[in-house]
C-alpha cells in the first residue's frame, strides 16, 4: 500500500510523528504500551483493549504475519497500532496474510516509524493519555485539543460494547465433567479453551445475564472473565455477582477480579500507565514463589477498601506492590488480576484453572 504520513498527538501536547503501514483517516483512544516480544496478534484481539491504541515496546513487529489459529476474539479490537519498525514480508509457515493486510482488511490504522521508546517513556511519566492518529489532520495543535476533547475510559461501560449477545456452547472435543457458566466481559478465546482441556463443558453468557438464568442452569462453576476500561460502570454485573456469591464456586480473571472487588463492597482505581505485556513478575503469597505473568489491565482493586475480615490477599505485584489476588477464606471462590490463561506469555500461571477444578470437585 502507499504510506501516508501519520501524527499521533497526545492530550498534554506531546506529539510523534510516523507513517502508516495500515489503514487511514483519524482515530482515538487512550494511548497505552505492551511489554510482550510476540502475540501481537492476540494483543490486537484482546477485548480488553477496546478503546485503546496500543504500542508494542518490541521494535520489530510483524515478522511471523498473522494466522487464523491465534486470535482471541472474532475480530481486533484495539481502536489502532503503533510499531517502531512493520516488517512487510512475514517468514512463517503458520503465516497466511500480513499484519498490515490484516489491519487494512478490518479498517483499523497501523503506523511505523514512530519512536516507540520515547512515546512509552512519557507515557510512564505522564500515564495513560488520551491520544488521536490522524492522517487527514498534521497540525500538531489541532489533534492534541482533539485529544483532549475525547471521551477516556474513566466512567465509561466498554462491556456493553465487547460482550457477546446471546449465550452460546463453546465446542469440546473431550469427555466433559463440570459445566461452566463464563460471564463474557471480553473473554478471550483462550481462557475458554484452557476450562474445555480440563473437562469442562462451557457456556458462554452475555455480561447483563442475571443470578436467575444462572441458577436455572446450577452449574458447577462460575468464571468472571477479562474484560475492558473501568469497572465501576458494570453496575449489573456487580449486583449479578452479589447474588451469586456463595452458591457456586467463582473464579475471576482480570476485570472479574475487579467486579469481584467491587462485590465485596470494595472500590477501584486507575493505575498510572496501567500493566500491559508478557514479562510482569507477580508473588504467591502462599508459595513465596513468583510467578511471571501475562497481564492487561489500567484499573486495580483497592484491598484497603474491602472490610471483610474473609477476603484475603495471595498474590501482589512486585513491581508496584499493588493486588495481583485474592480469595474468600471459607467460600469457594478466588481471582487474580493477571492472565493465568497466558496468550502470549508464559505458562507459569496455568495452575490457577486447576485449582478452580478442584473447588468444583470439592
């Protein structure tokens, strides 16, 4: 395709300049990194970003082209990408298009070039911002009052946007013992699959699904899943939550852990710049081992503001000390903030869905 000249302008003024490799015209979105050195693919249709243009901190994107085994959603989902260098010509033998036919195919903007180690430095310093791409506007002024003039994430229910509208049965090819109810804040397909591996046979329903439905089905487990921006809009399934606590065993992944959160009467907050990428050390508590982590998430559970002396923290981030974990001392039910189904990311993790099959069996 013919590049365009790119700016990507930021609400405090910043600006950097690129080129597209993908797509054209003006986008927003809040501005964010990932750390992960693969997975661009399942980064792009990771639910989770709805309403963000993500930056890859890895310098070189592009080069195992896109396939159709590895998306982890039906479609992308981030609002646009950011790449220091887009390699056109993909060496793989799962490759069947490029990144940038791919992008171009689903209407969303790539650009290169841009100095993605200074863009993620401010980013750090400054936190998450509001930012717009455009290849119509180049006038550095103009986009960064265009940014700051867009709607962010905070107060804004993107579940609605991302969850599935009617309830569907994810396909098992094993025999199936526990029969799981999994709430759709924007799960990726990879948590579905890591459940099905384990005998289960899965049900995926619609984020506003209520405690009734899920009772007329009584299964065996319940699982909260991922999802996007900030939770405190996500009133209904807050209150679905509450219903359901101590009927089912519960585990949450990510904003399920959040909702849990916000269940147990607690509160949550915006971090700085967020924890997105392949590489975040977490700690068991219980174990003492650490455990390095997938993770995508800007917002995070305020454990000080749970006052249920039964809620407890297992695992914390050691990076910024903030909750990873936790679980309920006497009801089956336990959450993490990270991705324990990994994709991209190491498997370290992994044990978490065993120990949910093992509350089920209990």
């Amino acid at each position: 395709m013919r590049k365009m000249r790119a700016l990507l302008a930021l609400e405090d003024g910043a600006v950097f300049h690129g080129q597209t490799f993908a797509g054209e015209g003006e986008v927003f979105g809040e501005v964010v990194f990932n750390t992960s050195m693969t997975g661009y693919q399942e980064v792009l249709t990771d639910p989770s970003y709805r309403a963000q243009i993500v930056t890859m901190t890895y310098p070189l994107i592009g080069n195992y082209g896109i396939n159709s085994e590895d998306s982890e959603s039906r479609g992308i989902q981030v609002e646009a990408f950011v790449a220091k260098e887009y390699e056109p010509m993909p060496s793989n033998w799962r490759s069947e298009k490029t990144l940038g036919d791919y992008l171009s195919q689903e209407g969303k903007i790539g650009i290169e070039g841009v100095d993605t180690r200074a863009l993620t430095r401010h980013i750090r310093t400054a936190g998450a911002l509001k930012g717009v791409i455009s290849t119509t506007d180049l006038d550095p002024v103009s986009l960064a009052n265009k940014a700051k003039a867009s709607q962010g994430l905070v107060g804004l229910d993107l579940v609605r946007e991302v969850t599935c509208a009617e309830p569907y049965a994810w396909q098992h090819e094993a025999p199936t013992h526990f029969k799981v109810m999994a709430f759709d804040f924007g799960i990726k397909f990879n948590i579905i699959r890591s459940l099905a591996q384990r005998g289960c046979a899965v049900t995926v329903v619609p984020a506003h699904t209520t405690a009734e439905e899920i009772r007329a089905v009584n299964p065996d487990g319940i699982l909260l899943s991922n999802g996007p921006g900030d939770p405190e809009p996500v009133t209904y399934a807050v209150r679905t939550i509450q219903q359901l606590i101590g009927s089912y065993p519960i585990f949450g992944i990510c904003l399920g852990q959040q909702l849990l959160g916000l269940a147990f009467g607690g509160k949550t907050f915006k971090l700085k710049f967020g924890h997105r990428g392949a590489n975040h050390p977490v700690k068991n508590l219980a174990t003492g081992k650490v455990e390095i982590t997938t993770q995508n998430h800007g917002f995070c559970v305020d454990m000080d503001s749970i006052r249920d002396p039964e809620i407890e923290i297992t695992h914390i981030n050691l990076n910024d000390q903030t909750l990873e974990g936790m679980r309920h001392r006497s009801l089956p039910i336990f959450s993490v903030q990270y991705h324990p189904e990994a994709s991209p990311g190491p498997h370290d993790s992994s044990y978490l869905f065993d120990e949910f099959i093992r509350l089920m069996k209990r």
